[in-house]
C-alpha cells in the first residue's frame, strides 16, 4: 500500500487530518483529498511538505 496521511501543520506541531489518502489535487488555493474509503475533505491553504518514504502529507493553512 502507498498511501500516505495527511496532517495540518499549526504552532509548530501536527494534527491529523485524513487517513489512506489516495487522491490529493491542487486546485488554486484548495486543496482537494480523498481517501480510499471515498471520505472527500477539501483544505484551504498550501502543502507544506510530503515524504513519500513515511507516507505522510503535511499541510498549512493559509496565512
């Protein structure tokens, strides 16, 4: 499995978001996650980083 969890980054720490993500889209300042359960949440800010070896996604709101 390649999936990877997505959590926001706020006041120096994280904080899950979705699990399994399988499907993340940029779409201008929004971002659009699904994961493989078909659960759908849209973010509003930017990717901050993602380590594919770790599987993770990190997000940060906007500023």
């Amino acid at each position: 499995m390649c999936e990877a969890n997505a959590y926001i980054y706020e006041d120096g720490e994280e904080r899950l978001y979705l699990e399994n993500v399988d499907i993340l889209k940029p779409e201008g300042d929004r971002i659009y996650l699904r994961n493989l359960f078909g659960e759908q949440k849209e973010f509003e800010g930017t990717i901050k980083e993602i380590s594919l070896i770790k599987h993770k996604i990190i997000l940060e709101k906007k500023k």
